[in-house]
C-alpha cells in the first residue's frame, strides 16, 4: 500500500459515517487535500484530538480508495484559544478564508506558509492588535489568489495616481479624471491607500507597529468587507 506524509494546518473536519471524520488539511506541496479520519469519533480514538482545526503538524497517509486515509499525526501545535473568544473567532475566519481561496490538490506553499505566520502572530500578540493581522492576512491572501492591482499607478492612462483616488475592484485604482463612467467604484484617501500597501507589502512583525486612527480603521473594514463579498466569501469580518 502506497504511503506518503506531509506536514499540513488542519482546516476543517466533517462526521462522515457512524465514526469517521473527513478531514480538509492544507499543505505545502498539494494545496487543499481531504483525508479520511477512520474511527475517530469513536470514544477512545487514538487521534481525535490532533484533528482538531488549526492544529499544525506532520500527517501520515496511506492510499485509499476514494481519499489519503490518515495513518498517524505527529502534533506539532494546536492553536487553540478556549479562554478568548476573539481569537478562536478571528482563527477561525483565517481557516475558512484559506479554504475559500486555495485550490485542491494545487501547490500552493506560500498560502500555507502565510496561514502558519498568521496563526503564530495571533498566538502572541495582545487583542488590540488582531484587527491588523486580519487586515493584513486578507491583502496578502488575496495577492496569492490573484489579486494584485497597481497600487501606485492609474490602470486607465497609467500616470502616477493623484488624489482623488478610486478604486474599481475589476480593474484597479483609477485616478479622478479617469473614474467618470465607471460603476462600483470605492474612493479612498491618500491615508488609505498608505495604509493597504504597507498591509500587503509588509511581513506581520512591522504591522504590529502599526498606530492608525479610528476613522481610518473604520474605512478599511468597510473596503475589506467589499472586497470578500465580491469574491464570494460571506463569512462575517
């Protein structure tokens, strides 16, 4: 029987049967896979408490006849937060949005690698600060999937881009003199599109630095919400 193992974040779990589970694990080398968890809800399973959301750690597969049938787990860390809720929420949300925008049986090991750094920086870091993990998770995600609009130039007449400054998610940021015409557009200050590159561009350990006023928070949730709708993904930000 052919055999294989991968380190993978555990994303989702369903009842399957009487006592299996399936598993939705994502891994560095296929993307978002879905493994059989044989007996595990069964009262003295050996691993159900290693399939757990969000747990990380190495999985051990053999061949089965419809999906990798999980073998062993070697636990590496479980984020887990039963005494904060806003974390559980905010772990949760990550894990959801990482199913939503990977693909199955795709590499994808950048994805991967940001929802472990995500995860870590949740771990630690004091609540008044989550808001930016989430904000700054969302950019980068959405970048690997596919969306990254020049945030320093007009997509119309592509001169460098001026104030005032819309953006029109199909196509990009537009400048005031190329914005008639077009529908769905956000507009967004000089202090906002600051704001989403250094989000996008910076890693996690500069954006907990970060100091930005309510009024400016208020308006990226609003984008952020826009955004996600706009790709399908409704779960509540």
């Amino acid at each position: 029987m052919k055999t294989s193992r991968t380190f993978a974040i555990v994303l989702r779990r369903q009842s399957l049967r009487e006592a299996d589970r399936l598993v939705t694990l994502l891994t560095p080398q296929s993307g978002k896979l879905k493994v059989l968890a044989r007996g595990v809800r069964k009262p003295k399973a050996r691993w159900t408490g290693f399939i757990e959301p969000l747990t990380w750690g190495q999985f051990f597969l053999a061949q089965g006849a419809k999906y990798p049938v999980l073998t062993s787990v070697a636990l590496k860390k479980q984020f887990s937060f039963p005494a904060d809720f806003l974390k559980t929420q905010t772990a949760g949300f990550f894990a959801a949005l990482a199913e939503h925008f990977t693909a199955e049986h795709h590499r994808d090991l950048a994805v991967y690698f940001l929802l472990l750094r995500a995860l870590s920086a949740l771990a630690i870091w004091p609540e008044n600060k989550i808001f930016f993990i989430k904000a700054g998770f969302i950019l980068k995600l959405l970048h690997h999937a596919g969306f990254h609009p020049d945030l320093y130039f007009c997509s119309r007449c592509r001169k460098k881009i001026s104030s005032p400054r819309i953006f029109y998610v199909e196509r990009g940021l537009v400048c005031g003199k190329c914005a008639s015409g077009i529908l769905k557009t956000i507009r967004i200050s000089s202090d906002f599109l600051k704001l989403w590159r250094f989000l996008k561009e910076k890693p996690f350990i500069e954006i907990k630095k970060l100091s930005v006023s309510l009024n400016l928070q208020k308006q990226l949730r609003v984008f952020l919400r826009e955004l996600l709708l706009h790709y399908d993904f409704k779960h509540s930000f």
